[in-house]
C-alpha cells in the first residue's frame, strides 16, 4: 500500500490512528513511508503499512 502525502488530513488520520491505539503522532515521512510516534515515553517508527494493519487488527477484534 502505498500512502501518498496529501497533506494536513493525511496527518490528521495518522494522528487519529496512532490515538486509538494508544500512541501519540509525532510526524510522517512520505519518502520513506514511516510514521513517528511516540509509546509510553519512547519513540519508534512504524512503516505505514505497518501501522494500518495494526489499526485494523484492533478494530477488528474491538
């Protein structure tokens, strides 16, 4: 999957995404296809897909 930049709502949804699973946004690289985020007081880095899959796992069984 290939997430294109399309600006301020594309990090909104990836901020609303990194919330749910109980992580905070910290920013988005779209070269790289990687999102920062930040989990209990450390910072890691997720690919996009990565984070998506994720996301629809939890809801998934929520």
């Amino acid at each position: 999957m290939k997430f294109k930049d399309y600006g301020r709502s594309a990090r909104i949804e990836l901020a609303r995404i990194a919330k749910e699973l109980g992580m905070k946004y910290i920013g988005y690289n779209p070269s790289a296809q990687q999102v920062s985020l930040e989990y209990k007081g450390k910072g890691v880095t997720y690919h996009v897909d990565e984070l998506v899959a994720a996301y629809q796992e939890s809801t998934r069984v929520n």
